[in-house]
C-alpha cells in the first residue's frame, strides 16, 4: 500500500515537471517574439500565496488555460503560428508571497485578444501555491506606431527639404543673404549691427534692429546703424552730434516710441518712416527709397509731434499737399478770357503757401539779433563775405585765427579762449553744440539751418536772414 502511494506521488511530481518543462519550451519557441506583427500588449499582475518562479506561472498559465477557449484560442497553437509573442514574466518575492507581472504581445484581433486575457484571470494556482491574476490593461502597440510613424515622417520630410536641389532663384538668393551677413559689421562699445560705410560716412540712417539693416544692405544701402531695442545706445547719441543722421523707423506704434526718444535724447537731423503699419525689415526697394526721399526735417516734427500731437503721417500728407498745390499747372483752356484769372489764382495760392512763412515759423524760439551786435562786429563780417574765411575773436575782439570756413569744426578743438566767431557760412545744430562746449559767447554766420536747440548763454547772429 505504501508503495502504491509512493508511485502516485511519483507520478503526480513527474507530472508537474512535465508541466514546468512544457512552459519552458513553449517559453523558448516563442523566443523569436517578432513585434512587428503585434497588434496588442496584454499587461497583468499576479499574486501568489507561497514561493514560486517564472517557469511556475508560465506553466499554469499554458496549463490551466488548455482546452479552455478551444482549439482556435490554444496558447501553444496560436504561438507556433506567431499570433502570441513570447510570454515575459517577471517574479518578486516578499514575506514568504510572491508577486510579479506578466506581458503577452498578441496579433490577435482585439476581441480575441479580451477573451484571452479574460482566460487568464481564471487562473487560481500557480506551482504548489493558490494564485489570483488580474489584467490590468491592454494596449495598442498600433497607436504607438502611427504616432512614431508620424515624427519620423516629419524628420524625413525635412531632410528632403533640406537636401532638394534649390531653384536658380533661390540659389542666388541665398549668396546675396551671406554676402550681406559677412558685410555686416558691430559698431561701438555697445556692438550695434550696422552696414560697412557707418564708420566714414558723413551721414548715417538709424534703423530699429539687425533685420532692418540687413534689408537695407540687400537693396545697396550700406550706412545704416540699429538701435537695438527701446533704449537709445550712447553710440548713436555721440553719432547724431557728429553725422548728419535720418531717424528711418516702422510704421506702427513701436516705430513712434522710438522715433520719439530720438527725438529727444539725439541730434536728429531728419525723420523716415515705413509705410503706414508696414516695417522697414520688410520694405521693397522702391518703398525704402520712396520713404527717404519724403523724409521730414527733424525740427519740424518736433514741433508737430510734440507740440500740436500730429502724426508724422499727417504731417507728411500736409506736405504733399502743399507742394501740389504749389506745383499744380492751370486749368485747360476754355476761352481766352479765362486764361488770367486761371493764372491770378495760381500766383496767389503760391504766395500763401511759400516756404520762408514756414521757416519763420520753426526758427520762432530763437531770436533775431539786435542792430547793436550787428554793428559790433561789422567789420568783421565785412571782411568774411570777401575772403570767405571764419575769423576767432577773444574777450578783447583780438584776432585768434583766419581759418578756412571747412576747417572750422576740426581747428576749433586746438583753440582755447574763443570768445567770438565770424564766417561765412550756414549755422547749424552740430555747429552749435560743438561751439557751446568751447564756451563761445558769440556766433555769427550767414544763415541758419535745422537749429532745434540753442544754449541760453551764447548768441546766434545772422547777417544774411
């Protein structure tokens, strides 16, 4: 009797090592786990009363779920054919339990797929040991595919993109851009972009930023210099009191904030701007070159800007339609009668509109000298309209130097007690500030131009006005 029980239990443990070898070599047959024809990934967790191993659960689960589903969902048919991947199954143990999860991939169809992973809750032992499985999800590996499928996609495409062989235009385009790079210098302490002729150049264009200067030298334009932001450099001020400088900003709300901090913290000679809500950066040819040619004198949109609110916009359409109607021809002849009065009409409209009523206007804040100071230095001024020289007094009307008059801003830097200067030439605001910081009390010229600022301790005399 206890020999029949001994080969019974003989029988029962070569059994379950049949069972155990069973899943391993069913585990080895799926080795070749291909996931390209995976469709799903069955995810579940298990958790098992007592110790056991990965072959334990790989074997209760082809074991018990044997003839379960029938012959078409048997797990070792479906993977001999490749429609179940191999089975991964991770063990952990803690506290004399076992827990662990197990991953089947699956090309089944996705109803299949949930009955199969269905059949696996209905395992209750794993080994010697009471079991219970739980899926925990099921994903769709095609959704991961599509969306790599879909970067991937993307990357290709833009190297294609990259590596097309360009149009002749583009081709051309694309030289002309690096031309204009490599022509783009940094200017100053503070690095300003700006075209290669600013450092020589009598007159400069200050643009809003690197792109704007980089469109300008596109179209031959090469002494324009950028602010670089809301804050006007310390270069540009030093610049504007040197150069004869054109504001050229864009044409939006932007472009105004800086023209106006230009305006108040730099010498600025003339004032540009884009087409209304366009930007310089963006501009063809033939609207930079339009802009410059209907740039404004600076001290009349100072004084429109600031005192009266206009925009430069509207001050620039004042002046287009002052000088058409200063330029507008006669109607065509009707009859001979009609002929004068058509001409009387012109003559008068020209007379309200000439520009000396509009100088007079902008040169009101300085004063006209006084016949005294006129007499004061007649003599001398009667000599400069001869020998077109500019002649530097001291205190005591003593001559200091006859210079050149195009000589006159560069030797005035090695004179010292300058009290008066007589030439024969245009006063301008360069001029002015440069006199001012000799501590000139006295400078007479012929004429004025572009003066927006004059300090309270030096006069400015005319002779020609």
């Amino acid at each position: 009797m206890k020999r029949k029980k001994a080969t019974i239990h003989q029988i029962l443990l070569e059994k379950q090592r049949m069972l155990k070898k069973k899943g391993v070599e069913g585990d080895s047959m799926a080795a070749k786990d291909d996931f390209g024809t995976t469709k799903y990934v069955i995810h579940a967790e298990f958790e098992a009363n007592g110790i056991v191993e990965r072959p334990d659960v790989v074997g209760a689960i082809f074991g018990q779920t044997e003839g379960l589903l029938g012959d078409d969902l048997d797990l070792r048919e479906l993977q001999k054919t490749g429609r179940i991947g191999r089975i991964k199954v991770e063990v952990h143990t803690r506290a004399g339990k076992s827990y662990g999860t197990i991953t089947i991939p699956s090309s089944l169809d996705r109803v299949e797929t949930a009955i199969l992973a269905a059949a696996l809750e209905t395992i209750d032992r794993i080994g010697p040991s009471e079991a219970r499985i739980r899926v925990i999800r099921i994903e769709d590996v095609r959704a991961t595919k599509r969306k790599y499928i879909i970067e991937r996609a993307k990357e290709i495409l833009e190297t294609l993109m990259e590596e097309e062989i360009p149009e002749t235009q583009e081709i051309t385009e694309e030289v002309k851009k690096e031309v204009r790079a490599k022509e783009l210098i940094e200017y100053g302490p503070e690095k300003l972009p700006a075209g290669p002729h600013v450092p020589f150049s009598d007159s400069i264009i200050v643009v809003e930023g690197r792109a704007d200067v980089l469109n300008l030298l596109k179209h031959g334009i090469k002494n324009a210099i950028a602010v670089e932001g809301t804050s006007v450099p310390e270069t540009i001020i030093k610049l504007s009191k040197e150069r004869i400088v054109t504001a050229f900003t864009d044409g939006d709300r932007g472009g105004e904030l800086i023209l106006k901090e230009l305006l108040q913290v730099a010498d600025i000679d003339y004032v540009a701007r884009a087409p209304e809500g366009k930007e310089v950066e963006e501009l063809t040819k033939k609207e930079i070159i339009k802009a410059l040619r209907s740039k404004v004198p600076a001290e009349q949109v100072i004084n429109e800007l600031f005192a009266k609110g206009k925009s430069f916009y509207e001050i620039v359409k004042e002046r287009e339609q002052q000088r058409a109607s200063q330029q507008q021809p006669a109607e065509p002849r009707q009859t001979e009668k009609a002929v004068e009065p058509q001409k009387e009409t012109v003559r008068e409209t020209k007379v309200e509109v000439k520009p000396p009523a509009r100088e007079e206007k902008f040169v009101k804040p300085i004063q006209p000298p006084k016949a005294p100071e006129l007499e004061e230095f007649k003599g001398w001024i009667e000599k400069v309209k001869k020998d077109s020289t500019a002649i530097l007094l001291d205190e005591n009307k003593n001559v200091i130097a006859e210079i050149p008059v195009r000589d006159l801003l560069t030797s005035l830097n090695d004179k010292e007690n300058v009290h008066a200067i007589v030439f024969n030439g245009i006063i301008t605001q360069r001029l002015i500030d440069i006199v001012s910081e000799k501590g000139v009390k006295y400078l007479i010229g012929a004429r004025k131009s572009n003066v927006v600022r004059r300090p309270i301790d030096l006069k400015i005399i005319t002779f020609a006005e």
